[in-house]
C-alpha cells in the first residue's frame, strides 16, 4: 500500500510540477506573442468600427476625412500592407494587390501595378512606414511622381494628386 502511495505522489507532483513549468513558460512568452491589450483603448468610432483600439481617435479621425474627401466612386491606395483601410474608408483599391509584402511580387507584378493605378488613379495614397518600403521602388516613383505629400502623422504618409489644390 505504500509503495503504490508513493508511485501516486510520484505522479502527481511531477504532473504538478509540469504544469507549473508550462505556465511559467506560458507567461514568460506572453509578451512576445500577444499584443499589449493596455494600448487598445480608444473606440474606433465608425460604423464598420466598434471595436478599441491603439489611437483610435486618430483613425476615426483619418477615415472621416478620406471619406468626406474621396468621392464613393474614387480609389484610394493603401500600402504597402494595409487593406484595412480601404473597408473602413468603403472605398475600393484600383489594383488587384491588396498588399506589397518583400518577395511577394517580381518587377512585373509592380508594372502591372502601376498600370492598373493610372487606370483607376486613386484620389489619395496613404503610406505607411515608406523609409521601410524600399522593396517596391518603382511603386514609390510613381507615388512620388504623380502625388505630392500634404501629411506625415507618425509612420503614416498621406498623398494626393500632385494637380489637385492646396
């Protein structure tokens, strides 16, 4: 009876101790892989929002002027990743990329790009991180070509067409 008291211990303070291991780890990596839920908290007050989020007044604020600015039946541009806009801002990408991630596209995806904008050119461009972009040159050419800069706000470059007024 004690030899099998024993093995019974044995047993559950190993388990014990593994689990406690596992949560250690678990809170150990919990930084690395979760996102900091503390920042996420202003409303994104739109109504394809509700949800909080980090600088969620800025956001409302950007997507309430893209909208009252672009025309329903204009483009906008969102690169080089960030598709959310063009469904917060209802407002459709002239392109058939809804991101430019490195190595994703070859030189003539990029051709085919800029095509496919100056068909559809888009009433505004909203470049995020541009000094990280420097994967997509020829992209940046014609941004830089036929739009002109009117904003940085943090990592967000906002660009409208370089004939349009102040």
């Amino acid at each position: 009876m004690a030899d099998f008291c024993a093995k019974k211990f044995v047993k559950i303070s190993s388990s014990l101790i593994a689990a406690a291991a596992a949560v250690c780890f678990l809170c150990i990596i919990r930084p690395v892989v979760l996102p900091d839920l503390t920042k996420m908290n202003e409303a994104l007050e739109l109504p394809r929002g509700g949800v909080r989020i980090e600088n969620g007044a800025f956001l409302t604020d950007l997507i309430r002027r893209v909208q009252s600015h672009v025309p329903p039946d204009r483009s906008i541009l969102a690169l080089p990743y960030e598709p959310m806009f063009y469904f917060l801002c209802e407002r459709r990408n002239p392109t058939r990329w809804n991101y430019l991630w490195p190595g994703d596209q070859t030189l003539d995806d990029h051709a085919t790009f800029i095509q496919q904008a100056k068909k559809d050119p888009p009433a505004v461009v909203l470049l995020n991180n541009e000094k990280q972009a420097t994967y997509i040159p020829a992209i940046l050419d014609y941004v830089h070509h036929e739009y002109r800069l009117v904003q940085n706000v943090s990592s967000l470059s906002i660009y409208v067409p370089a004939q349009s007024g102040p």
